[in-house]
C-alpha cells in the first residue's frame, strides 16, 4: 500500500508548479474494522480518512459506509475495483 501511495502522488502530484508535501501515515490494527479505523484517526489527531470504496468482492464496502457515517474529519472514498485508463 505504501507504494501504490508514492507512485500515486509521484504521477498525479509531480507535475504541479508547486511542491506539494503530504503527511501520510499508515497504520495495521486488530479489531472491528469501522471502530479501528475511526478509532485509529481520532488517536492520530487525522485531518483525513482516505479508504477504498469497494470490498474484495467489487461492492459497495459496508466498512467504507460506517466509516463515513461514524466520522468527525472528512473521508475520501476511492474506487478500488476499477480499472481507470
């Protein structure tokens, strides 16, 4: 994931005029997804979530609905399913 994350923003921030610096943080914990997850952000003072919007399966992630029904910051679901050319 840490890589997908750095090829990420080498591709779609590389070509700003400004350098953009983001502070990113991945975290693995045990426990309810939706309550990690929440959980996790409120521990690291997080100004954002940013969380895939489908499950292994190609649906609608439930996790990914709590998330953004339980959160006080702001979430970012991402279509993880999709091939995008």
């Amino acid at each position: 994931m840490q890589k997908r994350v750095e090829v990420f923003c080498e591709e779609e921030l590389g070509s700003l005029d400004k350098v953009v610096t983001l502070d990113i943080e991945q975290r693995v914990v045990e426990g309810n997804y939706t309550d990690s997850i929440l959980a996790q952000a409120k521990l690291s003072n997080a100004d954002m979530i940013v969380m895939g919007s489908e499950n292994t399966f190609g649906h609608h992630s439930q996790t990914t609905r709590q998330v953004i029904k339980g959160a006080k910051i702001p979430v970012v679901a991402v279509p993880t399913g999709k091939a995008f050319d």
